[in-house]
C-alpha cells in the first residue's frame, strides 16, 4: 500500500509554503500620451473612494468634460518626467522591489503592482499565489492612511481575493506616518540632499498631497498624519537644521470643492513675494517621486516661486530606492512578516 502522504501521479501541481511581499502605489498611464491618459484617469476618477460624488451626478461630468479635456493636458506634463523605464513612479517602484528583494534574499518573493494601471494588484497578487506564496504581506507605500490611497488599495486585495478558489493569509502594511524608522530614513535622506545643495535655504515647504477638506469632517486621518509627520521631521532636522524654517502646505487641488489649505501654490508665491529668497521643497507623503513631485513641484514650483521674486529653488527627491528609504521600508517589513520568516 502506498503511503498516505504520497500524490497522485495525476495530481496537479501545488506549490506552497512560501512568503511573499506584495509593493502597491498609485498608477500610472502606460505612456505619456492622451489616449493612454485617458484609459488611466477613467479607472482611477471612476472609484468611489477616490472621488465620492454620487456616480450619477459624477460620472457625466467625468465622461462629459473631464476626460475630454484634460488627459491632453496630462499628457504633455508626463511627457516632461517620462524616462527610459517608462513613468517616475513605475521605475522607482520597480527598483524598491528589487532593492528589498536583495535584501530579504530568499526569505520571500517579492512583487510590485499598481492600484490602477499596470502591473494589476490582482494579477500579481495572483502571481505570488501561484509561485507558492500562501502568506502574503500587501504593503501599500502611502506613509499617512487615507480613504483615496491605503484603503482603496485594500479594497482592491479584497476583489482580487474574492476571484480566488485557494486564498493566501494576508497581512497588511500600516500607515508608518510616525514611525522612528520613517522619520529618521526622511530626516538622513532630506539632511544629504540638503548639504549638497549650492545655497542655503530659507525655508523648507513639506508638499503633502491634498484632499478635500470635506474627507477631514468624515473622519478621514490623512490630515493629522501629514500634520504629525511635518511636526517629527520639522524637529528631527532642527539639531542640524536650526537656522531653516519649517512649513507645510498641500498641493494637487483639483474641482471646485474646498480643499485643505494651505495650498503648496499659494505658499511659494506667498513666500517669494514676502521676501523669502531661496526655499526648497520636499515631499514626504509620497514613497517615490512621480508626476506629482518632478512636474508640479520641480518644473511648476519652481516657475512659480521665481516668477513671485524667489532666487534659488529646489526640489528634493522622495525615499525612492536610496539607502535610507531601502533600510527604512526592509525594517517595517521585517516587523510585519515576524513569526512568517
């Protein structure tokens, strides 16, 4: 008699038993063009945790104007960051997986997967199923939680999981706005990018994402979590730092609604025509540069701040895949695959 535990010889293939991490960002467009612009901004403005008008009312608009209108403008300013791998945020989210890959060796697969565009979340997710991966952990790499980015993120594992017959565990990845690891990786980072600079700043303007001020008065905590992030870099730069001053400000607004202020915009025309003569800006809400932070901030920014009367302008780089940002990002998932490797 053959033992228990032996296949059948017809068995099909089952590989299990390993660990994987599972990076997801934003999106993309595929290319810097308007056709592909288009196809982006219909999955991502269609999600009800991104945009929360009553799909009735919405989505005339967004079929009707908005996406007649603006991917040819979108176009035009990807074009401006887009490199020879492709968008700032799919390149760099590509080499943060790489680079963690190395560093967790073979202790667990890791993949990266966009919440719209490509690579699918599902489909990746799916991959890592495949190759054997019956525990996973799904980091989505937004520092501050909100209802727009972590939670829709989340929403999309919970489809992709509802598709499938044999389900991983999952962990998930919590907002790390206020960890020691994530200040301490943004104060190093920030401090090197700093001291290379050939001026002095005045003024350091931390550029956060914004968001409809409405999403606050609901009970969203992106809000606080930019505040408090602002608060723990402004002090943990002020030992070597003293002489620069700290402000915050939200950028991207976008409709008519009443966004959270102040605007990232308003504040570098308020300090250049309030005599501020050399500023630079850093964007510690995003994990890694992209349209958002190389065009609005680089490009737009500084057209803004010199054209109000600034001097010197400077856009500092995101984490990206540089060594605090890889040791920062190694060290949380190490703490969240505790007791899986």
């Amino acid at each position: 008699m053959s033992p228990v535990s032996a296949l059948p010889a017809n068995h099909p293939p089952a590989p299990h038993g390993a660990i994987g991490v599972l990076l997801v960002n934003l999106g993309t467009p595929y290319a810097p063009t308007a056709q592909a612009v288009r196809r982006y901004l219909a999955e991502f403005l269609s999600d009800r945790r991104v945009v929360e008008i009553p799909p009735l009312v919405w989505q005339p608009i967004l079929h009707g104007i908005i996406l007649r209108t603006r991917p040819k403008k979108s176009a035009h300013a990807y074009a401006q960051v887009w490199g020879p791998d492709g968008s700032p945020l799919a390149a760099i989210t590509r080499a943060q997986a790489e680079a963690l890959q190395v560093r967790l060796r073979d202790s667990a697969q890791v993949r990266w997967a966009m919440r719209y565009g490509n690579p699918a979340l599902g489909t990746e997710l799916q991959r890592l199923k495949d190759e054997g991966c019956d525990r996973v952990l799904v980091a989505p790499l937004y520092p501050q939680y909100s209802g727009a980015t972590t939670a829709t993120a989340i929403d999309a594992v919970g489809a992709a999981l509802k598709a499938m017959r044999w389900q991983p565990a999952l962990r998930t990845l919590p907002p790390y706005y206020d960890d020691p690891a994530h200040i301490e990786a943004l104060r190093a980072d920030i401090s090197r990018q700093l001291a290379a600079l050939q001026f002095r700043p005045e003024v350091l303007l931390l550029s956060f994402h914004g968001m409809p001020e409405r999403t606050l008065h609901l009970g969203d905590p992106y809000h606080c979590h930019c505040r408090k992030t602002a608060r723990l870099l402004a002090a943990a730069l002020a030992a070597e730092w003293a002489d620069i001053r700290v402000e915050v400000s939200f950028q991207s607004r976008f409709g008519r609604a009443k966004w959270l202020e102040p605007s990232t915009e308003a504040v570098l025309q308020r300090e250049a025509q309030g005599g501020t003569k050399r500023l630079a800006i850093a964007a510690p809400g995003f994990s890694a540069d992209c349209l958002e932070t190389r065009e609005e901030l680089a490009i737009r920014g500084k057209e803004q701040f010199l054209g109000a009367g600034g001097v010197s302008f400077a856009a500092l780089d995101c984490l990206n895949s540089g060594d605090a940002g890889m040791a920062m990002l190694e060290s949380l998932v190490r703490r969240e695959l505790a007791g899986w490797i």
